[in-house]
C-alpha cells in the first residue's frame, strides 16, 4: 500500500482525505488525518462504493456485481 502523502499530514489542515485511486477499500488514521478509500467499481478489484456515516462513524462498503446488483455490505468503524 502506498505512503499516506506527508505534506498532508504536516501541515494538520484536514481532518479526512477520500480517495479511490489504489483500488484498495481503506480506512485507516495517520496522526490527525483519517483517510478513507472509497475503493473501485472495475470488474478486477472487487467493485464496491463507499458510504461514509460522520453522526455514527462507520464507512459502509457494499459490494456490486459485475452486472451492478449490489451484493453484501461490510462496515467499518471510523478510527
């Protein structure tokens, strides 16, 4: 997995960064910062969307066939 950017977290400005670029489903807190990967919806990764719950601090991801049912869902506690 690639190395949080570290400018972002020196500078302490943001508390969330969401993103999808890796393809990978990630929550995970670096210092001050939570970031949050929502993820991919290409055929070879898994495709999942991401819902970000901020009032009850879980991310939901839900998995989506290739045919686009939605299939199961897992949660994840934000830190």
């Amino acid at each position: 997995m690639n190395q949080p950017p570290l400018r972002l977290v020196a500078r302490r400005r943001w508390r969330w960064v969401l993103s999808g670029h890796t393809h990978q489903r990630m929550v995970r807190r670096v210092d001050t910062i939570t970031f949050v990967n929502a993820g991919t919806l290409h055929r070879s990764f898994r495709p999942c969307f991401a819902r970000i719950d901020f009032a009850d601090g879980f991310v939901t991801f839900t998995d989506v066939s290739p045919s686009g049912q939605i299939l199961a869902s897992e949660r994840r506690a934000l830190p």
